[in-house]
C-alpha cells in the first residue's frame, strides 16, 4: 500500500479524517440498523446494574461523607432549573456509540472500557464518599417538580467524581471518533461537542454537583477515554452494504 494510502487508512480506522466523504449519510444508516434489540437490551441492562451499585453506595455509605467545597464559579453560575432536560438527556446521549457500532467485539468493548470507568468511579464513592454542599442546594424543590424527582431519586451523595460528566465525556469522546470513521463533515462533530458542554453546564445549573466534581469526572473520562482508543477493538469504516453485512 502507498504511504499516502496507508496514512488515509489508519486516518478512516482512528476517525481522523479531516473531511467528510460522500456516502457518510448511507453508511450512518447502515450502523443504526443492526441488532436495535439486542442495543437496546445491552444498554438497559447495563444501566440497571450501574445503578444497583450507585443507589447502595448512595444509602449506605461505609465512611463519614466528606462535604465538597464551593468555587467561585459554583457560586457565579445560578440555579437554572430549565436545564434539567440537558440534564437527564445523558441517558439517551450514552447509547449513542453502541448505537453506531457494528460488530459485536467493538460493542463489547465498548461496554467493557465503560464499566471499568464507572467501577473506578464506584469504588471513589465508596471509599471517599462525598455530597453536594448544602449551600448550593439552597432552591425550593417544591416549585419545580422535575427538580423535585430528580432529588428524591438522585440525592446529593456520591458527588466526586460525577460520573454523569464522565460518562459524557467517555461518550462524547468515541461519538467523535465513530463520526471520523464514518465521514461526516464538521456538524454532526459540532453538535457532539454542544451535546457534552450542555451535559456539564447542567451538572452545575441543576447544583447536582460543583465545578470540582466535574473536573475530576472529566479527568476520569480522559484517563479510560485514552486507553480506550489505543486498546480498544478497532472501528472500521463501512463503506457498502454488502461490507457492512458481511461484518454483523
């Protein structure tokens, strides 16, 4: 293989292409369509026993919980209640990568790298359990009733690292790394980012965590968002409908 073709082909494989290619639309519907069923039952599962552990390390923490301290930017950025649906949308924007994914080695180790990243996270909440500090909770639950639920489901335990930014981050990551291998132009990559900011700003809006929370959820995401996309299975470009069959 010619070298400007080997580097086109590791650029497709490591979703670094610079420029969109002009099947990314037919090849974008190729990813979503197969296994919906067993995506969505992966996914669901997947969340229901993160949340076992998160919901027993939340009523039952094995140490004093350690209060995290305000930032001047925790105290400059006001309640904004409106953003709870930013909020709670990382439910959707996490099945994203398994969504485009289209063998199962790259799914599982997807799932894999993913657990691992919120085993870590556990284990902090476990050993070093932290809340929201009352101050920033300083709102009236009872004039919002979305804000109402999401505190008596989510209280404002197992603070740092918030694994809600990174778990967006981890997804926003390998969606930028999907889209590069698919071709799609700047946009969709645009909107990704978007999706990720307002994911973090509404940590912060909804005072479910303070800005340190989410730094080291970022720094989190990046450590296993790195050593994903080095060791993880690699993600190939499906560029015809028989390729993509072939693959499932």
């Amino acid at each position: 293989m010619p070298p400007t073709a080997a580097a086109a082909a590791h650029a497709t494989q490591h979703g670094l292409g610079a420029s969109a290619r002009p099947g990314w639309r037919p090849d974008l519907g190729r990813r979503i369509r197969p296994r919906p069923v067993l995506k969505a039952l992966g996914i669901s599962a997947f969340m229901w026993v993160f949340f076992v552990g998160y919901f027993y390390l939340l009523r039952h923490p094995a140490r004093p919980v350690l209060t995290m301290p305000l930032t001047a930017l925790d105290r400059a950025i006001p309640f904004q209640p409106g953003l709870l649906a930013a909020y709670v949308s990382l439910w959707l924007y996490v099945g994203i990568p398994p969504g485009l994914m289209l063998r199962l080695r790259e799914m599982l180790t997807y799932a894999a790298w993913m657990a691992a990243l919120c085993a870590v996270g556990l284990a902090c909440f476990y050993f070093w359990p932290t809340a929201v500090p009352p101050l920033s909770m300083a709102v009236d639950p009872g004039r919002y009733p979305g804000f109402a639920m999401l505190q008596g489901v989510d209280a404002a335990g197992n603070a740092c690292p918030s694994l809600h930014v990174a778990c967006a981050a981890f997804t926003a990551v390998w969606v930028h790394r999907l889209l590069g291998v698919i071709g799609t132009p700047r946009w969709p990559k645009g909107l990704n980012v978007l999706w990720l900011a307002l994911i973090v700003y509404s940590t912060l809006a909804v005072k479910q965590h303070v800005a340190l929370d989410a730094l080291a959820g970022l720094a989190l995401a990046g450590v296993f968002a790195l050593a994903s996309l080095r060791w993880g299975a690699p993600v190939r470009a499906s560029r015809s409908p028989g390729e993509a069959s072939a693959r499932r």
